[in-house]
C-alpha cells in the first residue's frame, strides 16, 4: 500500500462525506474533523493525561482544543516550529504566564504568546500529541508526508526530552482508523493511543525511534539550525 494513495483516500473521503472541517480543503494537511473536541475531550478523561504535566501538542487545528485544555489543565505545552527552521526552534505555552488561552493556543497565537526555547531549556516531555492523516488501531500513523513529526520526536530523544516511555498520543476522526497502513519506517513513531470522539484504543505499539536518522536528511539538516548544531556525530 502506498501512503500517498492512503491519505489522498482519507482526505477525499472526510471531504466527501462532510466531516471535514475549516481548513478546507482538508487535501495536503493535517485535516481538522467533526468531533475533535470531543476527542479532546476523551483524550483529556485517559489516566496517560492525568500523569502528565508537560506535553508536546501539534499546531494543527484538529489538536486546538488539546492544547487549550492543556493550558486549562494547568500543563505545560511545547509546540515545535514549523520545519523545525528558528535557532529556539520550540515555542513554550506556560499556563501561569499566559492570561489568554483560546488565543494562545492557535496558529498565530503560539508565536505571539509563546516563550522560544531551545531543546536544552525544556523540560522532560510526559505525553506527545501527534495529528494524523491515518492511523490503524495498532498504532501506525501516517502524517501528511513531510516527517517532521517524526524529526520532532528523534530531537527530543537527542536531548532525553522523551523516550520508550513517552506516551504518544493522536486524536482523530474515525474515518481516519483505518484497517492497513503501508509497514512504519524504521523512523516513524508509533502511537500508544489513538483516540477519536467515540472511543479510546490503547494500541499496544512497538518500540519508538532511537534518535536522528542522520542519513536521511540530506540538505534538509542546513536548514534547520538545531541539526546543524548537532551534527551528525
């Protein structure tokens, strides 16, 4: 199975059948859902959730209710800069700073209201949560294509910011559960819970990712300023 061929199926079908929500179209992102806040809601009432004081969301507007709960909740968030492209390529949401969270929390406001932080400023990571174009119920995701989520997740490790123990999380419709995936890449990140408006499934996952796949990069490592710090050594 191809996993172009799976989110264009996917993107297609959330469009077609109505359940796709702004931004439209739903084609070539993260698509938002009918039912994400209830799936932030279930997410929200999981033990994983309860644990957890600091957590790594995803910009993406299927996860904005994620993070103002987060933030309600009295957590910490991270949100990684697009492509990973600032010298802080971080930006730190901390609820005892911040007076307004439904403004905080979207797109342009993680800029304005968030604190740019270097991995080395952070703080360890409890729970990671991840949008999704597809998921199966034994965990495997697939993105919208590009990696960063993945990327995201190997530089946390660099810096022991998250581990094998790191809960992993991603919130979706449940036309996004789907029965087959294309078989996970040695880099990509499973998902311990999979989590639509409707139910929570615990996935049982695999083991996670190890660190950077330093020779998959390629150029991109120029262009993300914390790679070029590292180093592939």
């Amino acid at each position: 199975m191809d996993k172009q061929a799976l989110r264009e199926r996917i993107w297609d079908d959330l469009e077609t059948s109505g359940e796709a929500r702004f931004p439209f179209p739903p084609h070539g992102r993260i698509p938002n859902f009918a039912g994400a806040s209830e799936a932030a809601d279930r997410l929200a009432a999981t033990d994983e959730w309860a644990d957890a004081g600091v957590i790594k969301a995803n910009p993406d507007a299927p996860q904005l209710p994620i993070r103002r709960a987060a933030l309600r909740a009295g957590k910490t968030v991270y949100v990684a800069v697009p492509r990973l492209r600032d010298e802080h390529p971080f930006r730190r949401l901390d609820p005892a700073a911040i007076d307004d969270y439904d403004a905080a929390t979207t797109v342009g406001g993680i800029d304005e209201y968030g604190t740019p932080v270097d991995p080395g400023e952070m703080a360890r990571i409890d729970l990671i949560v991840s949008g999704s174009v597809a998921v199966t119920e034994e965990g495997a995701r697939v993105g919208k294509g590009e990696g960063y989520s993945d990327l995201e997740f190997a530089v946390l490790r660099e810096f022991e910011l998250a581990d094998e123990d790191t809960t992993t999380a991603t919130t979706v419709h449940e036309r996004q559960v789907v029965d087959e995936a294309p078989t996970p890449a040695d880099h990509d990140v499973p998902m311990d819970l999979v989590v639509t408006p409707e139910r929570v499934v615990r996935t049982g996952a695999g083991t996670k990712p190890v660190g950077i796949r330093w020779d998959a990069l390629g150029e991109r490592i120029e262009e993300m300023p914390i790679l070029d710090r590292l180093g592939p050594d």
